[in-house]
C-alpha cells in the first residue's frame, strides 16, 4: 500500500478519534485542588475553602445543569466565587441560574462582571437587573469590598481595585455620551471606592480578590504598592488554560487583558493555577467553557478548590 492510500486511511480514522475524544473531554468536570499558605491568617480561617467556578460561557453540563450542579455538591466549601463569563450574553444568565437554584450550599457567593457578562457597572456600581436576578438567586455582587467575620476575626472578599484596572474602565468610558446624574454617579463611586481602599489599605487584615482579568507580569512591575491593596490572594479566570493546549506543553495563546493584546507562547506558569509576583499570590483557573471557537482542545474543563492556610 502506497504512502497515499495509507494516508487516505489514517488521517480521516485519527481525526475521528480526536473529535470524540474532545466532544467527551469537553463534557466532563476535573476538580483542581490548591492549599494556598498565607501570611497572618487567623487560625478561625485556617482550612477555610473556596471552591471556584469560572469562564462557563453559558455552557451545559447535563440537563438542567445537573452534572455541575450534582459535582459542586459533592464538595465542601464555605466560599463559591463566580470569577466571571459565566454567560455568553451581558442580558442572559439562564445557564448560571439553572447553578444557583440546584446548588446546596448558598451561604456566600460571589459573583464578579467578566467580559461578556455583565450584572452591574464597574465605573458606577449600579446593579442592573440581570445583577438583581442574580442577588434573588443568593449572590453578592462585588462592587465593594465584603467583610467575612468567624469569632470576630475578618477576612475581606474584594474585586480588584487596582490603579490598571480603574484606569481600563476610565478609558472605556466615552463622556461625550454620559449625561450629568451619570457622570455624577461616577464621581461618587469611584470617591466612595478611594476611601475605602485607604480604609483597608495595610490594615493588618487579610484581603482576597475575587475578579475575571488576571494581573499580567507587566501590571504587576508598573505598579507601585501604593496602586493596589495588600492582597494576600488573587483569584482570576479569562484564560481559558489556554483552551487549545498541545500535549506536553500547554497553551499556545492567552487572550488579550486591560492593556496589552493577547500572548502567543505564554510562559506556562502564568496561564493557570498558583503563582507569585511582588509577593502576592495569584491563582487562575482554567475554567469550564469556550470562547471564539465553541470547544477547548486538551484543555479539561476544571472548577478549583482552593483551600486557604496558615502560613
């Protein structure tokens, strides 16, 4: 048989192949555990768990939801942080609904705008009403910083209100068409928001930011401690892992942030899981869904335990 004929033969089989191995790669649920060991943690924190979904793009697992909904209830958690894109629509939240209203455990969550969901306004807080859909279905929206007290210690759950970010939203902002009671509420916010940053800023507590957009290496240099909060931990979504990785290597591409363009040969470390820069610590998940191309190719669809201890 000629290299033609055997070519003919084993590329249609190979293709098929991978297609059904990324159809059922695509349809199940891996559960990445991280300890996360942090500074000053109060002891009545030590072991405290926050399970993270992300980037779930209005997918379906199951009917209804139910495989997510049936995995997240088999984890303990104290803490569900929604890290954004969650949908694919800023006007439809079916997908996240159907989460919320199977899960168990509704105590806190957490639910930050990602890119193409949006719940409230990052320049004015103003929730809107699929923001309120989602308050009546038990989440907190972060347009400010959330205390969690355990025997009168406190940890804070914030966004993340750091000078690069602020400055994003600044830019998207076109004045010409914002009436006055708008630029008004904008004004306020952000003053509101510089208070409390001074507040919490080096207050001795610990502070987590939950947001959708990692801090790149290049936010990290150009900011000067006195442009973002002492954060002991950032937790963050928007890169997919890559969503097409290459066996033994792993993402050929992470999508563009506040303000630079998309990365192509990324260094690995920075497109998912644990790492550290200037001292804090910043975990980024993989997440569930897809975005540009409707599938991710050897790139498992992931929720994150993170599990906080005392350093």
């Amino acid at each position: 048989m000629n290299f033609g004929k055997k070519f003919l033969i084993v590329f249609p089989t190979l293709a098929a192949i991978l297609a059904a191995y990324t159809i059922y790669d695509n349809n199940r649920i891996a559960v990445r555990e991280q300890i996360v060991y942090i500074k000053n943690l109060p002891q009545e924190f030590d072991g405290f768990r926050i399970l993270q979904l992300s980037d779930l793009h209005g997918k379906s697992f199951g009917t209804g939801q139910s495989d997510l909904i049936s995995k997240v209830n088999s984890i303990e958690y104290d803490m569900l942080a929604l890290t954004g894109d969650m949908e694919s629509s800023a006007n439809d939240f079916s997908a996240l609904i159907e989460l919320l209203r199977g899960i168990n455990n509704k105590e806190l969550i957490f639910y930050v705008n990602g890119n193409d969901d949006i719940a409230y306004s990052s320049l004015t807080g103003e929730v809107f009403d699929s923001g309120r859909e989602l308050e009546e279905n038990g989440c907190i929206l972060l347009t400010k910083p959330y205390p969690v007290t355990r025997s009168g210690k406190t940890i804070w759950i914030s966004n993340d209100f750091t000078k690069s970010k602020a400055s994003f939203y600044t830019k998207k902002r076109n004045t010409s068409l914002v009436n006055q009671a708008e630029h008004s509420a904008y004004k306020d916010y952000q003053a509101y928001l510089r208070g409390v940053f001074s507040e919490l800023k080096d207050n001795g507590e610990v502070k987590i930011a939950v947001t959708h957009i990692p801090l790149t290496k290049k936010d990290f240099e150009n900011l000067a401690p006195e442009d973002i909060l002492d954060y002991s931990l950032i937790i963050a979504g928007h890169y997919h892992g890559g969503q097409i990785r290459i066996p033994f290597y792993g993402a050929l591409l992470t999508p563009g942030t506040h303000d630079e363009g998309g990365i192509l040969f990324p260094d690995q470390k920075d497109v998912c899981g644990l790492a550290e820069h200037k001292g804090i610590q910043q975990y980024i998940s993989a997440g569930l869904g897809a975005s540009v191309i409707p599938f991710r190719l050897f790139d498992t669809p992931e929720i994150n335990l993170i599990i906080l201890k005392s350093k």
